[in-house]
C-alpha cells in the first residue's frame, strides 16, 4: 500500500529559508532509510507559493491566482511516498521522521493512504 506523508509548511519554509547543511544531513539520513528499507518511491521539497500558482474551477471558468498564499499549516511543502506491508507501519515511518521544521517544534507531517485500482473494483462490478 502506498502513502504520502506531506509536510506542512511553516513561515519559514513559506519564506524560502534553506535548512542548514547539519539539518540536510539528518534528513538525508532518514531518506536513507527509506531507500534501504525498500519502501521510498519518490520524495521531494517545493519551492514556497510565492513561486505558485493556483487555478479554481468555477462552472466552466478557470479563475487563476498567483501565490504567494496564506495559512501555512495548510499549504504542502514537502513529500515522502512510500510502499509498505500496512498502515501501522506507514505510521511508524512517519513517527521516526525528523522534524520537518528543523527542530522549531511547529513541523506536521501528515499521512495518508492513495486510492489503489482495487478500491475501485466494487464500484465497477455493481452496475
């Protein structure tokens, strides 16, 4: 089963501030991990919103915004995906990552499971 665990912005990773290389290497470490225990698919930082940009549907319209936005605890900066055995151990994986605000004791990572075509499967049988 694959997850991601995103990582939430911060005003720091909003204003662009790059980690210290100590805070890379504790990082790349935990990446390390990952790719030892055969379970990281992909990972990757985002630049800030600043760099972004937004498109809301609106009936047939595509209304375009550009960043930056607000409400860091709710923009994604970051991600891990994952492939394991089961839930319990997406979430032990979560728990042993570092801290994705660097030690400032305001980083959230959360977790969540992508749909797999067998989800789907009941629905496209029941017709």
């Amino acid at each position: 089963m694959r997850f991601m665990m995103m990582v939430k912005a911060t005003p720091a990773s909003e204003a662009g501030t790059m980690p210290t290389p100590a805070q890379i290497a504790e990082m790349g470490a935990y990446n390390e991990q990952l790719s030892q225990a055969g379970v990281l698919v992909d990972l990757a930082g985002l630049h800030p919103t600043s760099r972004g940009a937004r498109i809301r549907f609106s009936g047939g319209e595509r209304i375009l915004t550009n960043g930056p936005f607000g409400g860091e605890g709710q923009i994604v900066s970051g991600y891990w995906i994952i492939d394991v055995k089961s839930a319990e151990e997406a979430l032990e994986w979560a728990m042993r990552a570092p801290d994705p605000a660097f030690g400032s004791g305001h980083g959230e990572i959360e977790l969540r499971r992508f749909f797999e075509p067998s989800d789907f499967e009941p629905a496209a049988t029941s017709g």
